[in-house]
C-alpha cells in the first residue's frame, strides 16, 4: 500500500488477524495508516506495541498545511546512494525541485525517485518526499519525516503535510530507513502530520 512497505520491510510479518475494534482518525489518511499500524502482517511495530495499540498520535488536521507547489524537473540530475539508518544504500535521484509557500514564507525541497521502484508497475510514477522541521526530535520523530507522492501531468503538485509520517525506524529498529538529505531542512515547524511514537 505504501512505499515504505516495499522498500523497508525487510522481513515479513506475520501474526493473528485484526482485532475487530473501530479504527480510529479524523481523516482517510489517519484511519488508513491506523489500520495498517493494527494490522500484524503489514505493521512495523514491535509485538508489545501493537498489542495495545490503538491511534498513533496526529496533529489535528489543518488545511494551512496543504500547498500548491511548482514542481522544476530536473531530468538531468544523476544516480545517487542515499544512506539509511544501516549499511544499505537506497540508488535515487532527484526529480526536481519543490518550491512552496507556507504560512507566508517561501521554501523549496528536494523531491526523490527510487531506482529499484520505479520499476514496479504499482511505483513506476511514485516520488519520495523526506523532510526535516522545526519539530524534530520535541513533537516529531527526530530524524526528520516522509511524504508519498505521484509524478503529476502537470508541472505543480499538491503537498498535503497532513500525511507526514514516521520512517519505520521511529517503531522498530530492525527496519532500514533513508535518512533525510540536509537540503531538504524547512526552516518552521511543521505541525502536521503525525508526531512521535511514545514506546513502552
């Protein structure tokens, strides 16, 4: 279901099915990764965590947080090893440039394609979008955040920082997870998304 499954499960999980209590979130996207977090075949936590397991913690849902960016292609740029979080290294490069406004302010990140999945039929248009915030490391995992998007026809592409999440890394450190380029550093505090895990 998401890019993260594919590229950093690195072992299958298998456990008994789905409690049949209602998943929790205000929004499609808080149900749906509440559901997966739930689910023993797909969630990364560990087996104490998710046995209680009931909503990861969000910040509320705010439109603010959702940009119009320009999207500059950078058709050009080469092959590169990103690091993880182990001695894998991910192939990417960049696709292009991301330039925004958020509350006033202008930015600009870094927007990734993988090698290895671009070759997979459901990923082929898929684009990887880590970041770094003001929020790291107090309300937010401190190794920064990930957005999925898809390549768009056009030459702008929606950013909804509501569905910023954790790497897997945040949950269980058996997982390899690319760790955010500097560059891609927003100077303001992102309060979207979803915040740090609390481990038991």
């Amino acid at each position: 279901m998401r890019y993260i499954l594919v590229l950093l499960l690195i072992s299958s999980l298998y456990g008994c099915a789905q409690d049949k209590r209602p998943i929790m979130g205000e929004t499609e996207f808080q149900r749906e990764i509440n559901a997966e977090y739930k689910d023993a075949s797909k969630s990364p936590l560990k087996d104490k965590d998710r046995k209680n397991f009931k909503t990861l913690d969000f910040f509320q849902f705010d439109s603010s947080y959702v940009v119009s960016a320009e999207l500059k292609r950078t058709p050009n740029s080469e092959w590169f090893k990103m690091k993880t979080t182990t001695s894998r290294l991910s192939e990417e490069r960049v696709y292009g440039v991301l330039l925004f406004i958020l509350k006033g302010k202008r930015h600009q990140l870094n927007v990734y394609q993988g090698k290895e999945l671009m070759k997979e039929e459901e990923f082929k248009d898929y684009l990887f979008l880590p970041f770094l915030d003001d929020t790291n490391g107090e309300e937010t995992y401190g190794g920064g955040r990930y957005i999925d998007l898809r390549i768009p026809d056009g030459d702008s592409i929606e950013i909804d920082f509501n569905k910023a999440y954790n790497p897997y890394c945040a949950y269980n450190d058996k997982y390899s997870c690319p760790i955010v380029p500097r560059e891609n550093y927003v100077s303001t505090k992102i309060e979207a998304g979803v915040k740090a895990f609390d481990k038991h």
